[in-house]
C-alpha cells in the first residue's frame, strides 16, 4: 500500500474533547467546545491548547486567565456541541438547564455532569497569526468518586463514563460508534 501526500490536516487522528467554562465580567458562565488540547510536562503536569480566532472564551481567559476544562461524553454530546456551535456573544446561549458548581481552587465554572474537570490558570499566552497558543498549570483536578472505584477496571471505567472523540468533522463514541456530524447531535435539544 502506498502513501499520498496532502495540505495540512488532521483526519484519522481522533481528539479528546473538552468544554471549556469561564465567566463573563458580569459573572456568567460561559461554554465553549474545544479538541487542540493536550498536555506538557514541566515539572509538573500541564496543559497546552489553541483557540483560533475570538470568541467569548478567549475574551475570558484573557481577562481572568483561568478556566475549566471539562471532559465530554457521550452523554454531554446534544450540550456540547449546541456549545460548539453557538458564539457566546449571543444572549440566548447559556439560557439552557445546566448543573454548574465552582472550582475547588480556583474561581471557575464546572459541569457537574462532566466526570473529570481540570480547573486551569494561564501562565504564558502565545500570538499566532489569528491563533494563539495557551500554556497552563493544573491547579486542580475534580473527577467523580466512581472513577475511583478499586473494584473496576480502568477500561470498565472508561466504558462507563465513554468519552467522546472528534475527527473528520465526525464524532465518535468510546466503541467507535458514528454519533454524527459536528453541528448534528444538538438537534435533539431542540426536540426536547
Ligand atoms: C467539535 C468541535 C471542536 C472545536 N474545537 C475548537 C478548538 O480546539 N479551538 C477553537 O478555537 N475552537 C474550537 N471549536 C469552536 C468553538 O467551540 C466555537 O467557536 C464556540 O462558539 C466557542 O464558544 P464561545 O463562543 O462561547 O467562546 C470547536 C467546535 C467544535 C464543534
């Protein structure tokens, strides 16, 4: 089998996804869905992620230079990718039914049903050229006590809570099953 060469471009290379929660300045919270994440070592765990263009989440870490990073599910996905696929600027977004709580350790929103929220703080932004790179320091992290149940195994646990991947402007269940196109799964929102 042989190899083709292609422009820039991430197909088949499946990303974790992550709800990001940050307040506005009047104290709102705000959701935004996010895949170019992942994590750095020095000295200790971090976390390194993109944000292209602007958007209310940009504008809040900014601002505040902290956030949440909350993992999506399969159960999370109608919510998240309504959050991917709203610009925060609109009023209407966060008029949605949400369990949301504070961070333990810093002042940040969390997604109750999220089973693993890292609460983050900004140590170094880098421009791009209409992107910029965040550097962040985990300054806690919030997991739901059933992950830390001794009498399951990790892959039990992880198809228990299932974890949603995105590539190919698809979604993907833990198994690997189809859950549709970016932009599909929050149709059933509007049906509720
Ligand atoms: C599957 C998916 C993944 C996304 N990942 C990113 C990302 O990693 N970086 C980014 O800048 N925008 C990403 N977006 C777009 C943002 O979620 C979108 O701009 C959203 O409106 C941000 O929320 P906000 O407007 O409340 O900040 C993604 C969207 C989808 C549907």
């Amino acid at each position: 089998m042989g190899k083709m060469s292609l422009k820039p471009y991430n197909d088949y290379c499946p990303q974790t996804l992550f709800l990001y929660g940050t307040y506005d300045e009047n104290g709102n919270a705000d959701f935004g869905l996010f895949c170019w994440f992942s994590y750095t070592w020095d000295g200790e765990m971090g976390v390194m992620c993109c944000i292209g263009g602007n958007k209310m989440t940009k504008d809040n870490i900014h601002r505040n230079r902290i956030f949440s990073a909350n993992l999506v599910t399969e159960e999370l996905l109608p919510l998240a990718d309504y959050f991917g696929n709203t610009d925060g600027h609109s009023e209407e977004k966060m008029k949605v039914a949400l369990g949301i709580e504070k961070g333990r350790v810093l002042d940040v929103p969390v997604l109750t049903a999220s089973p693993v929220n890292f609460e983050l703080e900004v140590k170094q932004f880098i421009e791009l050229d209409g992107g910029e790179v965040m550097l962040c320091k985990m300054r806690n992290v919030l997991q739901d006590d059933s992950l830390s149940d001794k009498s399951k195994s990790e892959a039990e646990k992880l198809a228990m809570i299932a974890p949603v991947r995105t590539t190919c402007k698809r979604y993907f269940g833990y198994k690997g099953e189809d859950l549709g196109a970016w932009g599909e799964p929050r149709k059933v929102l509007a049906e509720k």
